[in-house]
C-alpha cells in the first residue's frame, strides 16, 4: 500500500510539473492579407498564453514569444508560405518553456499590433492575431520562401535570414588599436597598431580570392572604440568576426600565436591580465565599457549566445589546427577571456594573437610580408573548413 502510495505521489509531482512548464501548445500558424496593406498572422493555440513581441535588427526580425507553451508534433514538417513583405518565418523552442515564432522583415518601418481571441465554441481553438501593416500594398502571391521549424536545432532560432540558397560569406577583419591607441609597442619602435593593419589587409586579399566578402574595421591608422567594432559587424551582417592583434611580455623570451574565444572567465592569469589591457582602450579614449551590454540586447543574447560561442570555438579550433602546421603556438593556443570585441552575442568571433612584440624574433618575422601572407593563408584555410563544418 505504501509503494502505491508513493508510486502515485510521483506521478501526481510529474505530472504537475510537466504541466507548469508548458500547459499550452501551437497547433497551427498562418499568413494571409488582411487589407491591401496589412499582412495577418494566426496561430492557433490549445489555451490561453501570454506572448511578447519585440524587434531585433541587423538583420531585421520580428520575434513572438509564447510563454510555458511549445509546439505539436505535426508542426515540425509544417511549411507555412510567406507573403509580401514577409521573407522568411521559423518557428522553434529556444527553451522548453518557450514557443518561439520569428519573421524576418525589411528594415523600414512597419506597424505592428496583436490581440488573442477567445475560442468561438468548446472545440475551437484559441488564436494568437498580430496585424503587420506597411505604407505600400501588399502583394497577393506569395514569396518562394517558406517557414521552416527549428525545434531540434536548440538556440539557433533567428541568427541568420532564412534562404533556400547559400550566400556569399561576410568576415569582418578587426586590426586592433589605431590612431591614438598604438597597442604594444616593441623595443625598436614598431607599434602593434601598424603590424595589425598589414596583417588585416593580408588576409582580406587571400580571403576575396577564396570567394568571401571582406569587411574591415578599419582600412587606415584611426581610432576606433571596440563598441564601434561590434557595430560593423552587425552593420555588415557578418558570419565570422576575426580581430587581430600582437602581444606583449615583460618575459622577452615568450613567444608564440594564440587564438581567444570568450569566456567571462580567463583560462589563465595571463589571459586574464591580457584582456584587461585590451578592454582599457576605451577607458582610457573616453567610454568606460565596465557596464557593458551587446547593444542588441539581452533577448539575443538568449536567442543565440550558446550557438555562438560553439561556433566561436569551432573556428579557434580549426585556426589553431592550421596555424601550428606553420607558425610556433604557446600552449594550449586556444584560449579564453573576457574581451569586449568577441561579446558580438550573434556574430561568431575570435581574437588572434600573431605573436609577442617584445619578443625579438618574432618581431622581425611579424615585419615581413612574407611571414604574415602565411599566417593568412593558414586564415583561409581555417575559414575554409569552419564553414564546411557548421554547414
């Protein structure tokens, strides 16, 4: 009698549980013209919920949120036709208590109102209403492009625009320091802000060749603070943001290239003591970066930080591979640390460390163009086989 007892208080404590994480689901969602200028959502749900909808940009999407509600089953192979101004729409679980629907829109201004409408009989479902209206008509046929649901790919929902064909790959090149920021500075004279610029214009010429799309931060000796950064990248809609940078030690007999991801903690006290060197930039120019937040905000960093960082590593990772057939490599290359420039929430991201500037060596091997054309090469190469991995 006990065993039932407790068999049953079990099943009654799961069964709540169960229910207090997702007590509604989407049966259904669809896309129609409402007037000559209002696109209409609808999805059906199997109980009343609360939603929020928010805008993220670059690029521009509108997001749904349905709280402690998921999907039914039949919605993972349901293709939903897009209309208008829609260009793409996927839907997914970022967590298991939430049902996410994201649509991906133009950049210009759009009008946005929703409203939830009460089942008409028992049998019916309730319905989730959201209006999209523009300044132009709305055209009747729909796009080519179709929904697709991202249930069983975890937090990936929204980084990049649905599409039925591959793009050109963007890479954001980031020299680090310029202007009045020199960066480390060698015991001959040479500034590390000159030696990341030839090494960033290097790179992009081999990295065009290869086919991919080439964004600098800079392309000439300015100051840029690292929010800025950040900012081009999202700008450029970039797929991998890689910024180059060259070391420094009081030990001049240290040497060797490393690679960072990011991580809020250092994986040594020398990756720790680097990145508050780093991060001091735009203390010391006028923005002090101590509160820091992604400028997209902390809904995309739930959205997509844990891809992000996976991919981050996936890329540190295949650099480091290439890089050690070529160039000497501190231990354990792969590195992590707190730097400001690799917070891109949705941008995978890594920082290169070319070598030590007080190391003597290596400084003569940093000033030669042979030198830096195979640090860039073994760039490719990596780039190469990170998209080929991820894709």
């Amino acid at each position: 009698m006990m065993k039932r007892l407790v068999s049953f208080v079990c099943f009654m404590i799961c069964l709540f549980l169960t229910l207090s994480v997702t007590a509604a689901s989407v049966s259904d969602i669809r896309i129609g013209r409402n007037k000559p200028n209002v696109v209409r959502l609808v999805a059906e749900l199997s109980e009343k919920t609360e939603a929020t909808v928010f805008r993220l940009m670059d690029p521009s999407r509108l997001v749904i949120d349905f709280k402690k509600t998921n999907f039914e089953p039949a919605m993972k192979t349901k293709r939903i036709p897009t209309m208008g101004f829609i260009t793409g729409l996927r839907f997914g679980q970022p967590n298991p208590d939430t049902a996410r629907i994201v649509l991906d829109l133009p950049n210009q201004t759009l009008t946005e109102s929703h409203f939830l409408l009460p089942p008409e009989t028992a049998k019916k479902p309730w319905r989730f209403v959201m209006d999209i209206s523009s300044d132009t008509p709305v055209s009747v046929q729909n796009t080519p492009k179709q929904s697709t649901s991202s249930a069983t790919t975890k937090s990936n929902i929204g980084l990049q625009p649905f599409s039925g064909k591959k793009r050109q790959k963007i890479i954001v090149l980031d020299p680090g320091h310029g202007g009045q920021d020199p960066g480390a500075i060698s015991k001959s004279g040479n500034y590390e802000k000159h030696l990341t610029l030839k090494m960033a214009k290097e790179a992009k010429t081999l990295l065009e060749k290869a086919g991919y799309k080439v964004v600098l931060t800079r392309d000439k000796d300015i100051y840029i603070t690292l929010r800025g950064r950040i900012q081009k990248a999202h700008k450029a809609n970039a797929d991998l943001f890689i910024s180059i940078h060259a070391d420094s030690a009081a030990n001049s007999s240290a040497r060797g290239l490393s690679v960072y991801t990011i991580s809020e903690r250092a994986s040594d006290v020398e990756a720790a003591a680097l990145a508050e060197r780093e991060n001091k930039a735009d203390i010391i120019f006028g923005m002090d970066l101590g509160d820091y937040q992604p400028e997209v905000g902390n809904i995309l960093i739930d959205l997509a930080k844990r891809d992000t960082m996976e991919k981050s590593a996936k890329y540190a990772t295949a650099l480091v591979k290439e890089m050690k057939k070529n160039v000497k490599l501190v231990p354990n290359a792969h590195r992590f640390a707190g730097f400001v420039v690799l917070k891109s929430p949705n941008i995978p991201s890594v920082l290169m460390e070319m070598g030590y500037l007080s190391n003597r060596t290596e400084e003569r091997n940093l000033q030669k163009q042979s030198y830096r054309k195979k640090l860039a090469e073994a760039m490719v190469k990596a780039v190469n086989s990170y998209f080929e991995e991820i894709e």
